[in-house]
C-alpha cells in the first residue's frame, strides 16, 4: 500500500502535494523543478502516515505544457 500524493503547482512553494491521509496540501519545499517531483518524493516514507509516497504529476506536466514552461 502506498500514500499516493496529487501534485499541482502552488503559492510560495512552486508545487504542492494533496496527501490522502491528511486531508490537504502540503508544500514539496525541496523541489523546483517538475523533473525532480518524483526521483525525490516517490518510494520516500510520507512524514504523515509512514506509507511510502507515490506522486502524481499529471497535473503539473499539463499545466506545464500549456504555460510553455521548461521546468520539465
């Protein structure tokens, strides 16, 4: 079983992750770039129900492709 975390861009923190176990978003501080999401975060322990993290970029990579970003 995994803590499987939505990633959208965000407000002050470039990204930010919807965690299941604890209702919300929560800033992904260490990252800048969409890239680095998931070598990172993924397989990780979730500092909130200890599961290990599975991301979800799916959003981040649209918006990003829209928005002719290169932080891919």
């Amino acid at each position: 079983m995994t803590c499987k975390w939505i990633v959208r861009e965000g407000n002050g923190f470039p990204y930010w992750a919807y965690t299941p176990c604890e209702k919300g978003f929560n800033p992904l501080s260490r990252i800048r770039k969409v890239k680095d999401i998931k070598p990172y975060y993924d397989g990780r322990q979730c500092p909130i129900c200890k599961k290990p993290i599975e991301c979800n970029i799916e959003l981040v990579i649209e918006s990003e492709d829209k928005n002719g970003n290169n932080n891919l």
